[in-house]
C-alpha cells in the first residue's frame, strides 16, 4: 500500500526528492494533485510504500535540510 509522505510544490522538486530515495533503495512514485498553467507547478504527492515510509520521510528531511529548500 502505497503511503503520502510529501507534498512537494512543484515537479522539479519532487523529481530531485524522487531520485533522492531511488538512490537509497526506495520506491517512490509521484501523483500530480493540482497543475498550474505552465504543467511544472503544482501540488505533487510523493508517494512510498508504507512499510518504507520511515525511512522515506528522514531521507526527505534530510535532503530538505542539505539542500537549504
């Protein structure tokens, strides 16, 4: 079952929050809530499996955190 851990506010944000996880072993999957105009902002849900969603939500903090977002 698939579980939200972030809503990101655009796709550039959570295609690097998506990669960020792949790269430690995670599935993630994105589902696009609300698109403005220019198809690259919006409300972007990232989604993990929830036995993964621990894990998944420090590796995106962290990731928030070195990157200064």
């Amino acid at each position: 079952m698939w579980k939200t851990i972030y809503i990101a506010r655009d796709i550039t944000l959570a295609n690097r929050l998506k990669q960020a996880l792949r790269k430690k072993g995670i599935k993630a999957t994105l589902n696009k809530l609300e698109i403005k105009q220019d198809e690259l902002n919006g409300n972007i849900e990232i989604l993990v499996l929830q036995s993964e969603a621990k894990d998944a939500f420090h590796l995106i903090n962290d990731t928030l955190i070195e990157e200064d977002i």
